[in-house]
C-alpha cells in the first residue's frame, strides 16, 4: 500500500526514506577497517558498569490508534462499534488482554510473552493536557518538563543523573539525529546502524584517517573539539560492532528488522548501555486504516509484535536485564472519519515489555467511553507516572533524582512495575 | 554559481585574514568567485557594505523553474493538498531544497545570512502541518524585510497566517483567548523572558491580537471584528483604549511599540552577536548594537554595521561551529559542484535534501517554537561529528548524489607534480578552503596519506586527492568560521 498518496502529513516518511538512501549509500562504499587504533579508549574509560539494566524506547511517530490495538471488551465495545462502524474490532477476533481489554488479533507473537506475565499495557495515558499536533505533543512528552522551553529531553535528563555518564550509556539507534528525549547536556550517541560507528577509511587505510584525525583534533580546544574525540573515542569502542556481521535472518522484513538486530547486538555486547531510543513511524491512519484482516493498520502492528518478539528471543540470555516501553504522542479519535480513519485524538495505550514488568494484564484507570475529551478518550493517567514506575523499579540508582528527570511532576502508583 | 578556479598549476592567492574573516561569517563558505568579488569590492568590509543592498539574482531567477510549487499561492497549496495532487510535506521539501540552493548559490550571500536569522527569531517550523500552506508566502515576506526595519518585519510575521495558524492565534477569539501567540510574541519575538511582563501582560497581548483569521476551507486569511476583543488594552508600557471592533490598527500600535522596545533591541542585538560573533558576546558590544538599531528606528544595517566595527568582531575568528547546514553548504561551495536542475528524487538539488538531513539539520525544520539553537554546543554531538564526517567523504569523492550535478575532475584540484606534499596540501586547502591550511592539518593530512610533508610527489591518485579534500573538510579550518 502506498501511503504516501494518502491525505496524511507525516514527517516520518521522509525519514525512512532517507534511512533507505543513506543505506544504499553505505552499501556503495563499504572500505572498512578492523584494526583498534590510538588511546581512545581511555577517553571513554567511565561510563555504566557492564551487567546493568537497560531501557528501550520505543517511539509510534504518528499517533498509534490505541483504541485498536488494546480494545475495551465491555459495554464500551458497543459504543467503539458505534462510532467506528468501518474500523472497530469485533470482539470475538480479540486476543490475550484481561476481563474488560482484548488485544489487536496482529498482536498474537506477542501472547506468549503476555501469558508469561513479560508483556502488559497501560490505557489511557497521556500529556497533562491534550496537544493534537504531531509536532507539538512529540516535544512535549520528548522534553516532560513542562513550562520549559528549554530543549532537553527526559532520557538525558536521567543518564545525566550519573556522575560517570558517557557517550555510550544511550543511543539512538535507526536515526543519526538524536530525538527530543535524548538531546541535553549528557553526552548521547546516534546512528542509523552500528556499523556508522566507524569513520569511513581515508588515504593510506589501516587506521590512516583515525590517526589523521587525532593528529588535527587531539588538542583543539572547544566544544567541537571534544565532541569529535568523544566520536573518536565511540567509533574505537564500538568498532567490533561496526564490523560484526549483525544477523538480521531471524527478524520479519520490514523498518524494525535492522534496528532491532542492531540494537539487540549493541545490548548483547553490554558496553554499558542504559537506554536505547528506537522510531517506528507511520501510524498517521487518516484514512485507509484498513480492517481486521489486512491493511495497513494489521500491518503495521503484526509488524511491531512479530519483530518485538523476534527481539526478545535473539536477547534471551540477558532478558532479565532488558524492559522495553512503546510510546506514542497521542491516540486517535473515537469516531472514525469518512475515510476509514481516525484523526488527532488524545489519551492512548502503552505497552511495556521485558524485565520488571507486571505483565499479562491492562493496569490504569480507565475513563470510559461514555465521556470523551473533545471526541477524544480522556486521559486516565499521565504517562510520566507509568515511565518513573519504569526508572524507580529498574534503575534503582536514579531514584533519587525524580525532580531531575520530571519535574515538578508527583507520579501516582500504576502497578505496571513489579516492585 | 559559475567560474571558478582557473587551470590547474595556478596557485591562487589568499584573502586577507580579515578579508577571510567577514567571508566566513556572513556568507556560506568561500568560493574563487566571491574571493574575487570581495577583491573587486576593495576587501571583506566594503564587500559587506556593498552586500547591504541587493541587485539582480541570476541564480534567483534560474531556480524559479526549478521548484514550480514554491511559486504558488497558500490557498492554492492547499488545494492540490487536499486533492492529493501535491502533498504540503513536499512543498516543504522543495522549499527546504530552495533555501539550501539559495545559501549555496545566491550572490546576496549577507542576504541569506540574515533570512536565516530572521526566520529563528520568528520562527515557524517547516514540517508544521497547521502552518505549512502558509510557510513559502511567510518565507517570502522574511525575505521582503530581511535587510530591512525590523519593526515593519514584525508586523507582518505577528499577523502572517503561517504564525497564526502556528501559534494557535487563528483560534484565539475574544469569548477564548489562546494565549500562546500573545506569549511567545513577548518570550521569543520580542522583550524576551526577563523583558518584564507578567501574567496579566500575556493575556492583554493575546486579547490585543485576536480577530486575525483564517479560513478553514479556503485558507484565505481574514480579519474577524466580532472575534476581536473590544477594549482598553495595557501591555507594559503600551496603552490603548482599543474602542474600535476593528483592532488593526490599536494591533499595529502594539506590535511598533514592542518592536522599538529597548528590551527588544537589547535582545536582537544579543542574538545577532552570538550568531556572527561569538557565544558570549562582550557586553559593551551588545550594547553598541543595541543602540544603533533603536536609534535607527529598527533597522538592521546600522546594527550590522556597529557589529563589525566593534573589535570583538576581528577578535572572534573561528569562534563559531558551524552548523550541519553551514557545513554543508561551505562543502558544496569549496568543492566547486555544479548543480543542475533536477528531473527525480536521484537528482543532486533533490537529494541534497537527504544528505543535510543525515548531517541534522535542514532549513526550519525545528518543532519546537523558539528557532534553531545558534550556540557551538547545541551543534557539537558526536552522531553530528560521525554523519558530518561520512557525507564530507561521500562528497569529496563525488559517490552521491551524482546525478543532474558536475563534480570536478579530482585532479584538477592538484598544482604541477613534481611538487613536495606540504606544497600540494597548501595548493588543494587555497582551492577548496580559501586558505592555507594551518601546520596541525597539514600534518593530518600527510598522516591520511602515510607520507612526510617534505616528500617530493611525482602522481597522486584519485583517491588520495578524495582523502586530503575529506580531510580538509574534516579539519577545525572547515568545521569552525
């Protein structure tokens, strides 16, 4: 299906495009080099200790439809069935979810994991306060300080916590621009793969463009000075990676396949990685959202769930090391549109993967469907509660520093979290 | 852009250092041809004086033809929108690729410098899909003012749909005030944060501005005398009685008053320091500009011109980072590409748009409403640093984009052989750079090459050549201005 002919304003086909470009590129370069130069190491000597925890984030750029994929079963069915006549699940095609939620029948890869209690959702969470632009809601919950237009993210603000915070404690992987989440002081890293993580090789080879580079840069002084011995100093430490063969076989075809075998190799090679930032775009469903056997919405989420799964198998043996979160910037409209879609809404699901958590069931308050938000679901909690329930059970060490991370921010208890 | 650099063996002669200085911050990068000009114009200050007033626009007028969608009335991109005949998304694009082609090419290179300023101050994202059919027109009024009074500059963007529609003041009625054009006129437009105002200021100015409208259907802008809000108006020091339903005037009043503000000159002479000087400008450097620009009654040039005058200006070369985009477009300028008009996507003036974007930065495309950051550090992360590197590479080497664009012949670049390395580095570094680069690069590139400086070079592959303009790209030469 062709999206783009579509009456939909996402950003995020350009960035998948221009992911598709840069790795053509890559492809037609492709001089590498395997040889471990110079001191930099050294300069990333700090850092988090290998063996500790780690967070995902995954980002659903667009505004994931969360009334479809965590479905009420209850009388508020009958009023989804109402307002969405062409869109709505029926409710013997729902699977896994708890007595009054069922899930998206793309979801299944997923139900092992949510019969074993690794897999679980939160409905209706969201901003403090509605924001229906992309644009707009994408900062504000990147940036969860609000009343600051100060431009730094949450995820920053958290590995800033650490007094021994280096390059590589969060990556975004997928991108080499760092998400609204991860900009601010901490030093963060970014790439499209991890074989970017090398300065393609100049001249003589053989290390010849590193040791170029140390040679004009070692001691120029200055921010751009220092960030390109921190990039220096990341592409030496990850430069087994960058060269390692990262098998991709195991996961579907499709925009996570890469990202995600990237990022379970980064994880697996535990050089101290604290969160990884992941996109997958295109959840925009103005119209042409397709119905519960085929299209663009069973698509796009038996994609996320085949691919999640794929994820937590290749990363079994530290599974209990790794939880992973999806975001999304807001949720869409009850009522579906004339086009067999749904516009802008607010309050949307959550899921929550991995290690920790209290899966097998939907946790929050739920506000129904009776009273809507301007045609919207209500926000039953804000999502920030369900991510420092995530930071205060997983990063023990960063409990201290909620004020940092949100502030101004009380969370109130969602018991996604195994305590 | 034409000309360029002569036959191969003729070493070209360097700029002045300060010549090289004005080059540097106030126009994309160095090229043979403006090095000639600023020669013509009797060296960099009175080649910037003569930047103040622009002329005819070859270039201008050759990409016209180029991007048909930019030539169309917002009313008219929305209907192709919303007939799915042309996405607002690639409009954007195309109006991206404009502005990245205008910097690379244009010869009103001081011109660009200040769209680029201007367009953060009042800044209205690219990708902004409430605003986005109105963001060519706004463009093209920025560019109206660019070198301009700014007060002139401010009514028009307070009133343009594309702010409007982008801060919410469309919405905002007299019965529901939206506040968030009427703050950020004051936060980021103008007296700045510490301006002091307060809360009761905000909403007085969000009342003082509502009744401009825009038509959902038509997106044909309007004036709504029953949304405007109908009496006495205090903003700080303005006062209006507001009496008549329609606020035109009393808004106009508001905007002249608040762009004669000493707090806001206060704060644009600020700004334009740490853009073209330095990140923490003198004070009694920001305050010479300050005073020139209200003493002016707002008007740009004698700000920019107390601005060079001041000796910080001399003192601060190679105080700045250049942006990705500064990077990028330096790079495509010293590298001398020609640029053709593009028939696809593979097409260089299309494609580029990829290229900048994986370096983190193209033209407006900032969410947030308070413009591009301008200090060194915003733009010094390491993925910048990795994605930099890899596209100066990619570019040298000619590899991509490559269609619809004249790379040029690899060892054009290269004096008469025999010649000793140090001779050669310094020959390529006055081509692509406008100077010699200094002792550290120089070295840095004998090192790509596993050579010593002093090493007589009877050939150099093209792949060598490909390494030392890499090289120079990648040294602090190219990366600071």
């Amino acid at each position: 299906m062709n999206h783009e002919t579509q009456n939909c304003h996402c950003p995020e086909f350009a960035l998948s495009r221009r992911r598709l470009l840069a790795g053509a590129v890559a492809g037609a370069l492709g001089v590498t080099v395997a040889d471990v130069i110079g001191d930099a190491h050294r300069q990333l000597a700090f850092g988090a200790p290998p063996g500790g925890n780690v967070l995902v984030v995954l980002s659903l750029r667009g505004g994931a439809d969360g009334l479809s994929l965590v479905v009420p079963r209850g009388p508020d069915h009958d009023l989804l069935a109402a307002a969405r006549p062409g869109l709505h699940i029926p409710r013997e095609r729902l699977v896994g979810g708890n007595a009054d939620f069922g899930l998206h029948p793309a979801l299944e890869p997923l139900l092992p994991m949510w019969t074993a209690g690794t897999f679980g959702a939160v409905h209706a969470v969201g901003l403090p306060a509605p924001n229906r632009s992309h644009f707009e809601a994408i900062e504000e919950v990147e940036r969860a300080a609000p009343g600051s237009i100060a431009r730094v993210g949450w995820l920053n603000r958290m590995i800033g916590l650490s007094p021994n915070a280096a390059p590589q404690d969060a990556l975004q992987v997928g991108s080499a621009m760092l998400p609204a989440a991860l900009l601010g002081s901490a030093s963060a890293l970014a790439a499209y793969q991890l074989s970017d993580f090398e300065f393609g090789e100049l001249g003589r080879g053989d290390g010849a463009r590193m040791r170029s580079l140390h040679r004009m840069w070692d001691h120029e002084s200055g921010e751009i000075g220092r960030a390109v011995r921190l990039a220096m100093g990341a592409t030496t430490l990850l430069r087994p990676l960058a060269d390692a063969d990262i098998p991709t076989d195991a996961y579907p075809d499709g925009p996570l396949q890469e990202v995600l075998a990237n990022t379970a190799a980064l994880l697996k090679a535990d050089l101290g990685t604290r969160v990884v930032t992941i996109d997958y775009g295109d959840w925009d469903m103005h119209s042409g959202a397709g119905t519960v056997d085929s299209g663009w919405m069973t698509e796009h989420a038996g994609h996320l769930a085949a691919s999640l799964s794929a994820f937590f198998t290749d990363i079994a043996a530290i599974a209990s090391r790794v939880t992973l979160v999806t975001l999304s910037e807001f949720g869409r409209r009850v009522e579906e549109n004339g086009d067999y879609g749904t516009d802008h809404g607010y309050a949307n699901s959550m899921f929550l993967l991995g290690a920790g958590v209290n899966g097998g069931t939907v946790h929050g308050r739920w506000p129904g469907l009776t009273t809507l938000n301007e045609g919207d679901l209500a926000l039953g909690q804000d999502y920030r509660s369900v991510l420092w329930e995530v930071i205060a059970t997983r990063f023990p060490e960063f409990s201290g520093g909620r004020a940092t991370v949100f502030p101004g921010f009380v969370p109130e208890p969602i018991g996604a979290m195994r305590a | 852009m034409s000309s360029i650099n002569s036959a191969p063996g003729l070493v070209p002669t360097p700029l002045g250092s300060r010549d090289q200085h004005f080059i540097r911050r106030f126009s994309g990068g160095y090229t043979a041809e403006l090095a000639a000009e600023v020669r013509r114009a009797g060296g960099g200050r009175a080649w910037f004086d003569s930047q103040l007033r622009t002329g005819r626009d070859p270039w201008e007028k050759k990409l016209r033809s180029w991007f048909p969608s930019l030539r169309r009335s917002p009313q008219e991109i929305a209907r192709r929108d919303r007939a799915g005949i042309q996405g607002a998304w690639e409009v954007m694009d195309d109006l991206s690729r404009w502005t990245l082609l205008m910097r690379i090419g244009s010869p009103w290179q001081v011109q660009e410098q200040l769209v680029a300023f201007w367009s953060d101050l009042l800044h209205v994202p690219l990708m902004n899909d409430k605003a986005w059919y109105h963001r060519v027109d706004y463009d093209r009024m920025i560019r109206r003012h660019a070198l301009g009074r700014f007060d002139l500059l401010l009514t028009e963007a307070t009133t343009h749909a594309a702010q409007g529609l982008h801060l919410d003041n469309v919405y905002s009625t007299k019965r529901e005030p939206n506040e968030n054009l009427g703050r950020e006129l004051l936060e980021l437009h103008t007296v700045g944060v510490d301006g002091g105002y307060d809360e009761r200021d905000v909403k007085q100015s969000s009342r003082m501005l509502t009744g401009y409208r825009v038509d959902d259907d038509t997106s044909v802008p309007y004036y709504d005398p029953s949304a405007h809000y109908v009496g006495r108006i205090k903003v700080m020091g303005f006062k209006h009685p507001n009496s008549s339903k329609d606020g035109r005037k009393a808004t106009e009043a508001y905007l002249h008053y608040l762009a004669h503000h000493p707090a806001t000159a206060r704060r644009i002479a600020t700004r334009l320091c740490v853009r073209f000087v330095r990140d923490d400008p003198p004070k009694d450097l920001v305050k010479s500009v300050a005073k020139a620009f209200r003493r002016s009654g707002t008007a740009i040039q004698p700000a920019l011109e107390a601005l060079v005058e001041h000796p910080a200006f001399a003192k601060s070369v190679r105080r700045k980072v250049r942006t990705p985009i500064d990077d990028y477009v330096a790079a495509v300028r010293g590298l001398d590409l020609r640029i053709g008009r593009p028939v696809s996507e593979e097409s260089f003036a299309n494609a580029m748009n990829w290229q900048c974007g994986e370096m983190g930065q193209l033209p407006y495309d900032w969410p947030p409403p308070d413009g591009f950051p301008a200090d060194n550090l915003a733009w010094s992360s390491t993925g910048r640093v990795l994605t930099s590197f890899d596209v100066h590479r990619t570019l040298a080497g000619g590899w991509w984009p490559d269609k619809q664009v004249r790379y040029r012949g690899l060892q054009s670049w290269l004096p008469e052989l025999p010649a000793r390395l140090g001779a050669v580095i310094d020959h390529v570094g006055l081509r692509l750079l406008g100077e010699e680069p200094p002792q550290s690069v120089r070295e840095a590139v004998a090192a790509m090459l596993g050579k010593g400086l002093t090493a007589k070079v009877e050939e150099i592959g093209d792949w060598e050549v490909v390494g030392i303009l890499a090289t120079l790209l990648d040294s602090p030469t190219h990366m600071k201005r």
